[in-house]
C-alpha cells in the first residue's frame, strides 16, 4: 500500500508538469547577446502561442494563426505533449481498477497485474514527455552556436523545458514503483503425506492379499 501511494504521488505530480508545460508559454525565450545584451522587450515561445514582455511591465500574448504554417517540430511537441497527458490519464485510470484502497477487484493476482500495467503506462507516458522537451533544447542549443542564424532570432532553453524534464522523471520513477510495488505472488507448498496403517507388532504395512 505504501509503494502504490508512493508511486500514484510520483505519478500524478508528473500528469500535472504535463498540464504546466503544455500551457506555459515558455519554451524559447529572447538570448541576451551581442547587441541584445538591453532590449525593450522579451520573447517567449510556447507550444501554443508566443507572448511578449516588455520592462514596463506588459505583456502581449498571442495564438499561434495557422497550424499549417508551425514548423513541424512545433506541431510534432504538441502531438508527444497532449499523448502524454492521455496516456497518464489511462494510467491512473487504470490504477482506480486495481489499487489496494478500492473494491473494483476481488481477486489479488489479478489486481496487482493491472497495477503494473498502470506503472507501465505511466512509463511509457515519461518517454512521451522526455522527447519533445530534449528535441526542442537540441534545436534552441544548435541555433545558438549556429553563426548563420541572427543574433535576434536565436533563442535560450525557457523554465518549461527544465520543468518538462523533472515532469518526465516523476512519470517514469512512479511508473517503476508502481511495477514494483506488486511483487508475484509465492506459492508455499506443503508436502502431503498419505498415512498407512501398519502392524503394530510387526512394524509392516497391513497388506490384503487374495
């Protein structure tokens, strides 16, 4: 029972980083170099609008216009991101199905098998969410050492990637402690022993002959 709340905490603290990072508009922000060391102004990118602050104080978000004209790294986050989100939703579904605190199950083999596939889910959706978030540092970290990308247009690593790589460890450490936290069940097995009745002056089994 401890390893299942351990594992369902873990979990579930990963499904909401999920939910932050899909609404955090915080995954390029401006790069402070060269003639951008003072702006006026201060770019954010997210998943799914770009935001503009300015040191007055203000701030200017904007939707994304046209889905067909994203870049496609943009538009395969999105897709990794929201299965994320579905995938730990299923999972702790399923964990409802097979938990130690709930009744749907009477059986305790067949409890614990769905909770390992709910730790599977939650795994799996980790996986989801790690892609995306190291695919958009990979490209932010080659623009930036790139010389032919303008100084204004290159970009650093913004808080919602470095949440969106914690978010990928909660979901995967609760996932291996919800697969570990229903061990396979041991048979004990006692021997039988088939009594028969011997002679008590002989010592012999008492035998029927014809």
């Amino acid at each position: 029972m401890a390893l299942q709340v351990l594992g369902i905490t873990l979990s579930m603290m990963g499904f909401a980083g999920t939910i932050i990072i899909c609404a955090l508009p915080m995954w390029k922000v401006t790069a402070f170099i060269g003639t951008n060391i003072v702006v006026a102004q201060v770019f954010w990118e997210g998943l799914w609008m770009t935001c503009v602050y300015e040191r007055i104080g203000q701030m200017q978000c904007k939707l994304y216009d046209a889905l067909l004209d994203l870049d496609p790294s943009l538009q395969a986050a999105r897709g990794l991101v929201v299965t994320t989100m579905a995938l730990a939703c299923l999972a702790f579904l399923i964990f409802l199905v097979g938990a130690d605190c709930t009744n749907c199950l009477s059986n305790p083999r067949a409890k614990a098998r769905i909770v390992v596939v709910s730790g599977t889910t939650f795994m799996l959706s980790g996986l989801t969410a790690v892609v995306p978030v190291s695919w958009t540092a990979d490209s932010i970290i080659r623009d930036f050492h790139n010389p032919i990308v303008h100084e204004a247009l290159k970009r650093e690593m913004g808080a919602a990637l470095y949440v969106g790589w914690v978010t990928a460890g909660f979901l995967f450490v609760g996932g291996a402690v919800l697969c570990t936290s229903c061990p396979p069940e041991r048979h004990n097995y006692s021997p039988r022993y088939t009594l028969t009745k011997t002679d008590t002056h002989s010592g012999y089994a008492i035998k029927n002959y014809v």
